[in-house]
C-alpha cells in the first residue's frame, strides 16, 4: 500500500502530510439534541412558548363507554399508533385517573413485534411537549423523545419536555399488561435559553458598570 505525501500551506508554511488510499476524513457527527424533562407543569410552562391549550379526548367516548380506535388513528389531528387504542371514559372501569376527563389508552399485545405501547407524532417546528400519563397497573412509564428515554413513576405524572432540536417522535411505554394512559396534550416551542458568551459579556457589562461608579464615588468624596 502506498502513501501520498500531499501539501498543505498552513501560515505560510508549506507542510506535508501524509495520506492513505481508502482512508478519508471524516467530518464529526451532529451533537445529539439537548432534550430537558420537567416533572412539574409551571417550570415546564416557564422553559416554553406558544404553548396549545391542553387537549383532552373528551369529545371521543361518551360516559360510561369504552371506544376503540384500531391500531392508528389521528386525535385533534396528531396521529397515533399502538397495537390497540381506546378512550375511556372517567366512569369506566379503570377508574377517573385524570380529574374527570377521558383519556387514551395504549395497548402493546404480546408477540405483536412493536416496541413501545403507543407512539405519536408532533406539529412541525414542536420543540416543546407535555402530558400527563398514567400506568394502569402501577409500573414505571418510561417516555421516548426522539432517540432519547426517560423513565418516571406510575400515576398521574405530568411530564414535559424541552429540545434544541424538532420532536418528530414520541412514544411511552411501560410493563403493563392492561396498558398506558395519556392526556392533556400540550405542544409548543421551547423558549430560547441565553448562550453563555451573552451572559459572560453581561457580567463584564455589569462588573464594568460597577468599577465606574465606584471611582466616581471615590472622587466625589
């Protein structure tokens, strides 16, 4: 195998570096995105802009009914995917987990080859999602954004999420059998968080700010 020995001027240098046939250099991969998750509903509002009004499926069962939607469907116009979607209603069997309103439920049925209980969509530009979710037989909800999971306790849990970059996929998942709920959906667009170089040069701004007033004290006295 040969080398080539090839030029490159770097500060008016003429170097030479050397090159092996097959071997390119390769550009660095994209950072991942920054996804931030928010347990508590005010600080998540406050990480976020141009957030929806929270949607609940209250319009698709009527009390005391269970409704079933298939395997995908399309609620409010945000399409979901699961081995079986139903809304129930608060008088259902499973109880009023969500203050009166009826809710999603996502069902993964054995050997059916899907990963997740339930997966969903988001608008285009959404960098901002929250929703409240709820195991039905008690166990750990974990929550996908994007390539990134986030697991969080059983019941009634709010949880949001922050990203630098689109959310084009969100799924939940849990071990139960009897299947994961969602609702109160919120979609929106996390607010932008100052760079450091702006809060550095703030600083020194500041710290400037006080040495000329602290001379202009000491000439006054």
């Amino acid at each position: 195998m040969h080398t080539l020995l090839l030029p490159r001027r770097i500060s008016g240098r003429l170097l030479f570096g050397l090159l092996t046939p097959g071997v390119l250099a390769l550009a660095p991969q994209a950072a991942q995105a920054q996804v931030t998750a928010y347990t508590s509903a005010s600080a998540f509002q406050a990480a976020s802009l141009n957030a929806t009004t929270p949607f609940y499926f209250d319009s698709l069962t009527t009390s005391g009914n269970t409704h079933y939607y298939g395997p995908s469907y399309s609620f409010d116009g945000v399409p979901f995917t699961s081995s079986s979607l139903k809304v129930l209603s608060p008088t259902s069997g499973e109880g009023d987990l969500f203050g009166g309103h009826s809710f999603l439920v996502g069902l993964k049925t054995p050997n059916s080859g899907r990963t997740n209980q339930m997966s969903w969509g988001t608008p285009t530009g959404t960098t901002a999602f929250g929703a409240t979710f709820a195991s039905l037989d008690g166990s750990p909800i974990t929550v996908t954004v994007n390539d990134q999971l986030f697991t969080f306790g059983s019941g009634n849990t709010f949880v949001g999420f922050t990203s630098s970059a689109p959310i084009t996929f969100m799924a939940v998942d849990s071990a139960s059998t009897r299947g994961t709920a969602i609702d109160g959906l919120v979609f929106g667009n996390a607010a932008p968080v100052p760079e450091a170089s702006s809060v550095v040069s703030l600083g020194l701004l500041l710290g400037a700010g006080g040495l000329v007033l602290a001379r202009r004290r000491r000439r006054a006295d």
